[in-house]
C-alpha cells in the first residue's frame, strides 16, 4: 500500500494508533483477501518516524479491546527499539571496519615512514662516522706532520753554534708543540669539537718545563676549571700560553728557582686565563717591542679579549679576559 493509502497508508502517514470497531462503515478500509469487520493498526516509530506497521483484522465488528491496543503498542515498541539496537549495531560494524580499514592503512603507512625514517638514520650515522674516522684522521697527519717540522728545526738548531738562532728555533719548535697538543687531542677523542683545557695546558707546560730544563728548580701549579673549548679559542690560547710561559722561565728568575701558577676559571660569560710568578718582576710600563709580546696580543686579539700585566717586587701576573658563548 502507499502512504495515505487504506487504514494501515493513513495510520503510517498519522502515525497515531487506532481501533477500528466496523471497518464496513469506514471509507478508508480496502478488502486484502476477504473483508473483516475489525481492525488494530498501531505504527513502528523510530526517532518520532514510522519505520513500519503492526496490523490485525478480525471477522467479528468490535472484537479489539483498549488492553489490545495496549499490548500491541508495547509490541511496537519493543520491536522499534529492537530495529533500533541492530541498526545501531550495523552502523557500528561499517564504522568499525571502515575505521580498522584506515588503522591499518595508517599503520602501513607509518610502517613505511619509520622504515624509511630508519634508513635515512642508518645513512647519517655512516656518513658521521665516516666524517669523524676522516676529521680524526687529518688531526693525526697534521699532528705528525707538526712533529717532522719540530724535528727539522731541532736538527737546524743543532748545527748551529749561535745562541741567539738556537733560541729562535727552540721557540718555534714550542709554537708548534703547543699546537700539535690540540691535534693530539682532537685525534685521540670521540668528541672532535671540544678539547679539554685543563688536559691541554698541563701538556703544553710540561713540554716547556722540560725544553728549557726547569723541572728542578721550577714549579708550576694550576689552578683550572673544567673547562673545553673549540679548535678556534684553543689555537690562540695555546701559544699564548706557550709564550707566557717561556718568557717566565727565560727571564723571570735570576737564580733559576721559584714558581708559577696557571689559572683559569669561568666569570659570568667570560673566561679569566692567568700566569702568575713570584719573580723578580718587569716594568710594566716600559715598551717591549719583541716577538712574543706582539703575538700575545694580537693572539689576544683574535679571542676578542683583553691583556693586563701587574708587576712588582713579589712577582708578576699576566691575566687575559676573553668571552665564550
């Protein structure tokens, strides 16, 4: 039938039950196999829409009573929230597959891109570890190569019968030792960013103490942080440190004993790089125009720092101030 069509079209378009005691005397009843003379029509509501039709017909006039009507919408509603729990559960079983259709898609897909992810990790490690094998590798041929450069002047210095020359070979061959320690370093450290300062300059100082035949007389101290810095500050206070120190054991004690204390700490952004003596001092004043105290500055310099000498009759103390990040 169609909506409006018979009593079962009007109650489905009204969707409002009803008893109908003599369907002979209504306008609306249309004959299915034979005519009865009752009939019960109750809708099916889902949502306040009739979803369906719940229909008997009887032969006798007036055989539906209000506790039949009573007890066939409660069947109604009992079979809309049934249609109700199935359909929910259908749409639930689609959501669900749907939704494990997109997990799986999803997983697939961060499968790929870990897997990818992954290689390209793989990769880089490689590639760092090929770097680092070949940075480690260049450190050792410089360091060696600063060695044989050492060596050559030492041989050149002695051939040479003149103090004066000698002097000048000793302390080029202490520049380069003082750099060979950083590629030492940078060659025997997983890290080849930092060098350690404290190791650094004990390495530097002994190395001195032992060219200029002081470890007898002489002694040195150190007062250092645990500091580390990059090739690019560690070049420049190493040969600062190489010409301090040299300049103090040359010229700073005149019966070739005392001692000297290497200090360096850190002071809010700033590093405090000292050498102190208890020599027989200089005048602080008087222009010194040699080669050491040139390259201390201009080595000063390249650290974006600034140089202080304080001399008397207790000794004298060289401090250097310089930033780091």
């Amino acid at each position: 039938m169609k909506l409006g069509e018979g009593i079962c079209g009007h109650i489905a378009e009204t969707g409002i039950p009803e008893i109908v005691a003599d369907t002979s005397t209504d306008y609306r009843y249309r004959v299915d196999d034979v005519r009865r003379l009752s009939e019960l029509c109750v809708p099916i509501l889902s949502n306040n829409k009739v979803i369906g039709i719940i229909d008997s017909e009887h032969p006798e006039k007036n055989f539906y009573t209000a506790q039949d009507l009573e007890i066939l919408i409660t069947i109604a509603a009992m079979a809309s929230t049934k249609i109700d729990q199935t359909r929910t559960q259908e749409l639930l079983t689609i959501h669900l597959n749907d939704l494990e259709g997109i997990i799986e898609s999803k997983t697939s897909q961060l499968q790929k891109t870990v897997r990818e992810l992954r290689s390209s990790y793989d990769k880089i490690q490689k590639s760092d570890l090929e770097k680092e094998t070949l940075l480690k590798e260049i450190h050792h041929r410089v360091k060696n190569n600063l060695q044989i450069v050492s060596s050559l002047l030492s041989l050149h210095a002695g051939k040479s019968n003149n103090e004066t020359e000698i002097e000048v070979f000793r302390d080029c061959q202490n520049r380069i030792q003082s750099m060979s320690a950083i590629h030492g370093q940078l060659y025997e450290k997983g890290n080849l960013a930092e060098i350690d300062a404290k190791k650094y300059i004990e390495e530097i100082c002994h190395e001195l103490h032992l060219s200029h035949g002081a470890s007898k007389t002489i002694t040195i101290k150190y007062d250092i942080e645990p500091l580390s810095f990059d090739i690019e500050t560690s070049v420049p206070l190493g040969l600062i440190l190489n010409e301090l120190i040299a300049n103090t054991l040359k010229h700073a004690f005149l019966d070739q004993i005392g001692a000297v204390e290497v200090g360096l700490k850190k002071k809010g952004n700033d590093v405090v790089f000292s050498i102190k003596d208890n020599g027989i001092g200089f005048d602080v004043m008087k222009k010194h125009d040699t080669l050491g105290i040139e390259l201390i500055h201009t080595l000063t310099s390249q650290l974006d720092g600034r140089i202080d000498f304080f001399s008397g009759k207790s000794g004298t103390k060289c401090e250097i101030i310089f930033p780091v990040s």
